[in-house]
C-alpha cells in the first residue's frame, strides 16, 4: 500500500514529538509524508484543547478539507490529540467525513487502526489512557526526527489537577517512561546526529522512575560525547527539587533558561488556582537558581483575568514581572474549559481583561527588547539548526532559545558557532559569524 499522509499539529511540543512518532509509525504500513494538501489521501489533525474554542477550529478545519475534496475521492481523516480525547466518538457523530479518532495515548494503536478501518470500512475511536504500552511500542521504532534539536518525551500526563487546565483529563495520569528506553532513544538521537535534546514533560520536572529523577537523566545524557545542549520543558514550580538545581552548578550542557510557569504573581490567585505554592515559595527558587549559577534566565507562563482576580492580584503580577525580568513568556486570557473546576466560575469582565493582557504584554516585551538590545556587539554562542527559506542565511538558537539569524552556509548546521550580534527586534537577533568573518579578512 502506497499512501500519502499530512499531518497538522496544533498545541504544544509533545504533540509536535507525537507526530513525529505517528509518522515513524504509519511509515511502517506504507504512508509517505507530504507538505501539500492538495496531495494528501490521509488527513491526520493532531489537536490541542488547552485554550478557546479548540473544539470548533477541529470541525472547521475538517470543513476546509471537506471543501477541498468536494470533487475527489474522499481521504482518511483521522482526528488524533487532545481534543479527540476530550470529545471522543461524539466527533464520529456529529461529523461523518472524520473515520478515526485517537487519544493520545493510543498512538500505538494506529497501525492497526487504520488497516481495520481499510478492510471493513468502519468508524473507529481509541481513547484508553494506556502510556504504558504508547511508550513500549514506540520504543521498538526508531525515532527519525533527524532535526538538529529534537524532542525527546520522558513524561506524560499530570496529577496536580490546577483548577483551569484539561491536561489531566485529555492525557491522563502521570506516567514516567522507564530509564533505559529513554537513553537508548536518547543514543539514538545523537548517533543519528541530534545536538539539542529537548526533554519533554506536561510535568517534567515530576519525572519518576523507579528512583530515577530529571536529574538522574539530564546527567546521564550530557555524557554522551556528541550532545551539545540539554533542555526541558514544561516545569511545575512545586518540582524544583534541590536536585534540579544542583545540576546547574557545575553542567556545560543543561543550557541556563528555566521555563518555570508561575500563571500570576498573586498568592490568592495561585490559592483559587490550586498551584499548590506560594510567591515566597517561587521566589526561594528563583533565589537558589540563581545562586548556583548566575546566568540563569527565566521565562514563564501567565494566566491573565481567572476568575476573582482582582486589580492588587494583577499589579502583584506585573510586580513580579518587573522582578525577575522574564524572557519569551508566554501571556493569555483564562479561558473556561469543559470538565475542569474552574470552567464554570464568574468570569474577570473581558474589557477588564484585555487591558490587563496588553498591559501585560508590553511590559514582558519591553524586557524582552531590552534583553535582545543589550546583546547588540557582543558574541554569542549559536546552535544552526537550518538555512533560513530564502537559503541565504541560517537560523540558530542562543543558549536562551532565542532565534538567531546570520550570514552562515548549509555547512554550519548542527554546529556551534559563535556570532556577533550586531541587530535586534523583540523576537530575534541578527549577526554574524565571527569565524566566517575572520576567515574572510585573512
Ligand atoms: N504543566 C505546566 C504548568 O504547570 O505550568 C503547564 C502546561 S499547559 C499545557 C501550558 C500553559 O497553558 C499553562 O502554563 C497555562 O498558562 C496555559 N493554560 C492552561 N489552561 C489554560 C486556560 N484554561 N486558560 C488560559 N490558559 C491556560
Ligand atoms: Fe495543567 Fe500544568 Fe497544572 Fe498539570 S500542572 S494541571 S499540566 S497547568
Ligand atoms: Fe494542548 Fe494537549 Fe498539549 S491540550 S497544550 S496538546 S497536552
């Protein structure tokens, strides 16, 4: 069977690894990657329910392929993510054109999946949580992600239950992939020529298994000669164990920005929220961090307007902005989710709550600005990762993710190389290579 899949992924970078692995999988049975729609006769949209009417863009982007192959013969559509965890077989009802739904945690059931769908034209839906056997079968496929950073899943679901979030409904509980099969990927990865490895954990920093913590595994693959970068992500505040933080001491490889969420700066909001830890708390962390090694940035993420908070809540939120100078964090309005706690709470007054998201915004990108501008004509370390579209540059990342744009050549991928900086905007700088530069002088 000869088969063309397009895969879109919403959400966040465990459903980018997940399609990966989905690719990885369904190779297996005979389908081929395509970029272009139009090519497509298996349609895969892995979806994401954390914010807004996550359900709604599903049925329409299904609408748009629909429109598409009005006069075609109808491609597979597969629904894959947390919205068809969430929604389950109500999806296969009330939209005839999806065939399969698959939670996230049944991805290794897809092979099977679709070759039954093929032989007895049937509607299927799998949504057991069952990580256990998603991991063990993955692990049996090579991961072919091949980029210059990739993504590596060690953790998947959450216990901590924060009264806006679906994670715990739409993946699950908390489950820690076993040791080994993490570093044998993990080897692979690098034997395969992968420099950055992102760890990646709705809860990272929870990660538990049998005794092995994040620690354990960060230390472990920074022994792998090849690695260049170790990074994680998403961390909760609670999971910042002395540990963790004694890592950062003395690693070259474990790279100096912590992504630590705090949602808001307000101790009663974190309180309604069901956080489970205190400004005193988060800021004892932030202190030790920095202790350890001072390079240490920070970014995070905010919660603006749930429900109670009031104008003190928000001015202690851009207080502590104003405090520990986050970089690239990320900001948005609560928004009520289906079968959480807080879904049915009075809701902050949307006027309310757009001034305080720009008002927000403008401070977190005044002090990313700042930052970006601060490293005008001074030299950085840059990971290229590719050229840029137009094949005339190439992209990178500084230690601190930020994207780097200079005059380097299809050569310098995967390399570290040092660049001057020499312009900035909010998001990216823009330099040189010295190297390349002095090669050309001489
Ligand atoms: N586990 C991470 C933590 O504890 O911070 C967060 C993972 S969640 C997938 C990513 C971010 O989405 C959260 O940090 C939060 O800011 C945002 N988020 C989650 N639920 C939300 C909601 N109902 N409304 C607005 N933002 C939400
Ligand atoms: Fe969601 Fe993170 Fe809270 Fe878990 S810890 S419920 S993933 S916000
Ligand atoms: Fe979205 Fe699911 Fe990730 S809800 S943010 S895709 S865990």
């Amino acid at each position: 069977m000869s088969q063309k899949i397009f895969i879109k992924t919403f959400g966040c970078q465990m459903n980018e690894y997940d399609s990966n692995r989905i690719y990885d999988t369904v190779k297996k049975i005979g389908f081929n990657k395509t970029n272009n729609y139009e090519d497509a006769n298996c349609f895969l949209l892995n979806t994401c329910h954390i914010r807004d009417k996550a359900k709604e863009k599903v049925y329409h982007e299904i609408g748009r392929v629909k429109k598409l192959f009005r006069s075609k013969k109808k491609p597979l559509v597969i629904v894959a993510g947390c919205v068809a965890q969430a929604e389950n077989e109500e999806m296969l009802k009330r939209e005839p054109f999806i065939d399969l739904v698959i939670g996230p945690q049944s991805y290794h059931k897809i092979n099977n999946t679709i070759l039954n769908h093929i032989r007895k034209k049937k509607k299927i839906e799998e949504t057991e949580f069952d990580a256990i056997s998603k991991f063990e079968y993955l692990s049996k496929i090579d991961n072919n992600t091949k980029k210059v950073s990739s993504f590596l899943t060690i953790q998947e679901g959450c216990d901590k239950f924060c009264h806006f979030c679906v994670v715990p409904y739409t993946r699950g509980p908390e489950y820690s992939r076993p040791f080994k099969q993490i570093l044998d990927e993990a080897k692979y990865l690098i034997d395969n020529g992968v420099k950055e490895i992102i760890l990646l954990g709705q809860n990272v920093n929870a990660y538990n298994n049998e005794g092995f913590k994040l620690s354990d595994l960060i230390l472990e693959i920074e022994k792998f000669s090849s690695v260049e970068r170790i990074r994680y992500t998403t961390s909760h505040p609670k999971d910042m164990t002395d540990d963790l933080i004694e890592v950062y001491k003395n690693s070259k490889k474990l790279m100096p920005l912590v992504h630590l969420p705090v949602q808001s700066g307000s101790d009663k909001i974190l309180n309604l929220m069901n956080r489970k830890h205190s400004i005193k708390e988060y800021l004892n962390t932030f202190d030790k961090l920095i202790k350890i090694n001072s390079n240490i940035k920070f970014s995070s993420d905010f919660i603006i307007g749930y429900p109670g908070e009031e104008k003190q809540d928000f001015e202690n939120t851009l207080e502590l902005i104003k405090k520990i100078r986050f970089i690239n964090s990320y900001s948005f309005i609560f928004s009520p989710r289906p079968g959480t706690v807080a879904a049915d709470l009075k809701l902050t007054e949307k006027k309310i709550s757009m001034e305080r998201l720009e008002e927000i915004q403008n401070l977190l990108f005044e002090n990313q600005i700042n930052i970006n501008k601060s490293l005008e004509n001074n030299t950085i370390n840059v990971l290229v990762e590719n050229l840029t579209d137009n094949k005339t540059q190439v992209f990178g990342r500084s230690e601190y993710m930020t994207s780097v744009i200079f005059d380097g050549k299809k050569e310098d991928i995967g390399k570290i190389l040092p660049v001057r900086i020499k312009q900035s905007n909010r998001s990216t700088l823009f330099g040189e290579s010295t190297i390349n530069s002095n090669k050309r002088v001489a």
